[in-house]
C-alpha cells in the first residue's frame, strides 16, 4: 500500500475514534492533560499515542534519522498531527495542479524530494527553552524557535463554549497558542489581534505534556505544516 493511502487511511480512523472519544481522553480541543508528567521521552509519547494522530509523522522523522531532534532536552516542541501532513499534501498539490492538473503531491513526494527539507524545517516547532503552561502569561511574550526566527507563545483565557467554556460556570478555561511571526511586533503588541502577514496564530489541542525530555504542546489539526501557504 503507498504511504499516502496509508495516512489517509490512519486519519479517517483517527478522527473517527477521536471525534467518540476526545471528551474522556487527553487529547481534545483546548485542553491540557490530566497528569502532565509522562514516563517516557516525547519521541515514545508521540509513536505511543492510541489516535494515531502521529504515525506519519514520526514515519518521516524516522526516514529523515531525526530521532534526536525529538528528543531533545529542555526545549518544547509544537508538535503538529498528522492532519497537518495531510493539509500540507493538499495544499501542494492544488498548487502544482494549476500547472498541470495530473500530478498530485503525496506523502511519497515528501519522502522522495522533501526529507532534507521536512528535516531541517522541523525547527519551526521548536523553542529553545522548556515552557510548561505555568510560566506562560495571557499577552504572551516572544521566544526564537530554532530556525532563530521570532514566535509568541500565549495561554489566554476563552468564552468559546467548544474550548470548554460555560457561562454557568465561575471558572474560565485558557489555552495555549502557538503563533509564527513573518514581521516583527510593535511593543505593546495584542496578541489576539495578530493575523496574516504579520503571523499566524495556531491553537494548541492538548497542551503541557512534561515528557522525559522536554515540553510537549500539540497544535491543531487544522494547520498546514510548515505554515505552507
């Protein structure tokens, strides 16, 4: 079977039992896990998870032999699911089929002419420093992934009923947000008000996993990795 049916095939099932599943398990939409502390390192976390929401994922960094980028010590690592492998096979290919509407862009492409990209692009995830929900602040303060490019990160507060919101409720639910920065920021900067070209803001669907070996925080399946556009 080609790899790419495979990943379509993982992700059908995976948001199948994700979608009957999310209100009892640690990964659901704008939630942190109930126990942060995992026994293990963020690359066994990743490939252990019963979803298998990171199967191609860590398919890729296993033929890019970037096992130890995964785990590496005291960062935190923005991990993206599988959905964002798929989103970003999609994009691709709607781009090179307004050239020549045949060809398609799978997850075989990435591995036969991308694996040194996919690679070295990874740093996008990463802050160079470990930062579990508690040292994170409302307005967010800006970190240098390990492309030495600038990103936010942020753990505001929500009124949207599907993060967890209640109006009945005296307690009000916060969420991590990853956000990749194209221009640099003003001083001063609102943190909800940034968008596209200035960045791109991702909410985070499970945030502050403490693994062996660093933070872990899984964006939302609705990006597009490597922030393709």
């Amino acid at each position: 079977m080609k790899t790419n049916n495979i990943l379509y095939f993982v992700l059908i099932i995976g948001s199948f039992i994700l979608s009957q599943g999310c209100k009892k398990d640690d990964y659901r939409i704008g939630g942190d896990v109930h126990d942060p502390n995992i026994r293990m390192t963020t690359y066994d976390y990743l490939k252990s998870n019963k979803y298998g929401l990171f199967d191609t994922l860590i398919m890729l960094v296993d033929k890019a032999g970037i096992k130890e980028k995964i785990n590496q010590q005291g960062v935190t690592f923005f991990a993206p699911t599988d959905f964002a492998i798929k989103n970003y096979v999609t994009s691709r290919t709607l781009a090179i089929q307004k050239i020549d509407p045949f060809k398609k862009w799978t997850v075989d492409s990435i591995i036969k002419y991308e694996l040194p990209r996919f690679a070295d692009s990874l740093d996008v995830y990463f802050v160079k420093e470990s930062l579990p929900n508690v040292n994170l602040t409302m307005e967010g303060k800006i970190y240098k992934n390990q492309k030495n490019r600038e990103v936010v990160v942020s753990y505001e507060e929500t009124r949207d009923p599907n993060l967890g919101y209640n109006p009945n409720s005296s307690i009000i639910p916060r969420v991590v947000y990853y956000t990749y920065l194209y221009q640099t920021l003003s001083p001063g900067f609102d943190i909800t008000k940034i968008a596209y070209p200035v960045g791109v803001r991702t909410l985070v669907q499970t945030s502050n996993a403490q693994t062996t070996t660093g933070t872990l925080h899984v964006l939302n399946n609705s990006h597009t990795l490597f922030y393709y556009r």
